[in-house]
C-alpha cells in the first residue's frame, strides 16, 4: 500500500517500494497456488472457484508486466 502513493508523488523510493510489493506479492501468489494444489482446495471451493479461475491469473499477468517495466527501464520519470 505505501508503493501507491510513492509512485503516484514519485518519490524517491518508488521504485525500490514497487519491487518489494511485486516479488513478494509474486511469492505470496506462488506459495497459495502451491498449497491449493498440495491440500486439493478445489472440492471445497464452492461458489468461490471464481477467485483462482480468474483473479490470480490476472494477478500474475500483471506481476509478470509489472517485473517487464521494472527490467526494461521504462519507469515513469
């Protein structure tokens, strides 16, 4: 929460911030992914199948385009 506001008055620490927010927001995806599939959670899901069906793909595309901007260099001046 506090990358948000540093990109959004570009400070200094901005990108430092965004970093952390997306490898460890990319590992908190990896390790609930990892677990659903170890302990089976799909059976229990219920109405809710659509949190894994159509969040967290769209979650780790926009980490995998979030890492291409921070690699690349075209952060916003």
């Amino acid at each position: 929460m506090i990358a948000i506001p540093a990109v959004a008055t570009q400070a200094r620490s901005a990108k430092l911030l965004v970093w952390l927010f997306n490898v460890v927001g990319s590992l908190d995806l990896i390790g609930a992914i990892t677990l659903a599939t170890v302990y089976n959670a799909a059976p229990f899901m219920g109405p809710a199948y659509w949190i894994p069906a159509f969040w967290v793909p769209a979650l780790l595309v926009t980490h995998y385009l979030t890492f291409l901007v921070l690699l690349r260099g075209r952060w916003p001046a």
